[in-house]
C-alpha cells in the first residue's frame, strides 16, 4: 500500500495539480473581456502593473488593506490558517529527507518545534473558521456542506501528519491516511474553491490594474484594491 500511494497514486495527484492549476491559468485569461479588460490593460502598462502589485502585496500583508482591518479577529485566524498551510509542507524536516531520497535535493527544515508550532496554530485557526460559519448569521446562511469539506480536505494533512509523526496511535495507518488526504488536496486544489491558491494572485492583480489605469489611479497614489 505504501509504494502505491508513494508511487503511481502520487504521481497522479501531483500530475492533477500542476496541470490543472495550468488550465486554471489559461482558463482564467481567456475568459478575460477584449473590450473591458485586456485591451485597456494593454494601454498605460506601467500604471497597471504598479496597480497590481499594489492589489497583491497590500493583501498579503496583515491588516494591509481597509477590509482586513475591519475584520482584525477574522484576518488573524486567516493568516495563521494559511501560512501553516504553505509554511509548514514546504520547510518540515520529513519532507525534504523524502525530497532529498527522491530528487536528489532539499530546502532548508524548520526545527521540529516550530513545524509542531505552526501545525497546531493552524489546526486551532481552522476550527474556530468552522465555528464562525456556524456561528454567524450572516456566514452561516452562505456556508454549505462544500464549504466544511473542503476545510477539512486541507486539515486532515496535517493533522494525520502530526499524529503519525508523534507516533500516537497505529503509525502505519495514520501514514497512510497522511499520504492518501495530502494528495487528495493536491487533486482538489485546481477542481475546487481551493483554486483560490491561484487565482487569488490573478484576480488581485486584474482589480489592481483596474483601479491603477481606469479608476482614478493614474491621477494618484491609488488604494490597495
């Protein structure tokens, strides 16, 4: 089981992932207006770009932005839930041994402390997500079935991981599952709202060049739209 979900199954998660964030890429370019979007953005260049990355960066800097502030509970637990998410995969120790073994090459580990730091942070920010959009009117009415199982695809990773790691309970079985849910997100993130992962950075930066060449962004110093 263990070749197999390391094996064939791996490369079919990471093969979904890759290409499918690609088609996510062309898809979303495509769709874009001639009249409204690419052929204005193709004038005054220089102030779109600065426009976008002005959209970019101010949204991913805490409390960067005028919405980020208003909402500073919210804005807390969505930044410790996401820099967990992409933090801790990339720099544990365990993965780049793995890396290392496979492809010859790793990237700097983070000391175990730190991963543990980070994994139950973001397993602590996801639960009190959950709790918000059952707990508030106005996210509850707009939260789906969906919505839950896609929060729990991204924490089961990392909460098989931790388990498996500190050996508690059957270390076989929480490996497995580790590996198995990881490349189940893998194969979500281009086929669901995880999408975001990517199209995030593409709609900030069509907003941004928006409000920077046709919405008075020329004429000053812009907001971090």
């Amino acid at each position: 089981m263990y070749e197999f979900v390391t094996g064939p199954l791996a490369w079919i998660a990471f093969s979904v992932f890759f290409f499918g964030l690609i088609w996510r890429f062309v898809w979303y370019i495509r769709g874009l207006n001639w009249q409204l979007d690419r052929v204005s953005y193709g004038h005054h260049t220089g102030y779109g770009v600065k426009g976008a990355a002005r959209s970019i960066v101010s949204w991913l800097i805490p409390y960067g932005t005028h919405s980020w502030r208003f909402y500073s509970g919210f804005t807390l637990l969505v930044f410790v839930f996401h820099i967990g998410i992409i933090i801790t995969p990339i720099f544990l120790l365990g993965h780049n041994l793995l890396l290392e073994e496979r492809w010859g090459f790793r990237l700097p580990a983070l000391p175990d402390p730190v991963a543990d730091t980070l994994t139950v942070a973001m397993m602590i920010a996801a639960l009190f997500i959950m709790l918000r959009r059952i707990a508030l009117p106005e996210v509850r009415i707009l939260t789906t079935f969906y919505d839950i199982a896609l929060l729990l695809i991204v924490v089961t990773p990392f909460f098989t991981g931790f388990l498996a790691y500190h050996q508690i309970g059957d270390y076989s079985f929480w490996l497995i599952a580790h590996i198995l849910s990881g490349e189940i997100m893998l194969i979500a993130v281009p086929l669901t709202k995880l999408s975001h992962a990517l199209l995030f950075f593409l709609s900030r930066a069509q907003i941004g060049m928006d409000y920077g060449i046709k919405r008075g962004g020329m004429k000053s110093q812009g907001l971090p739209w």
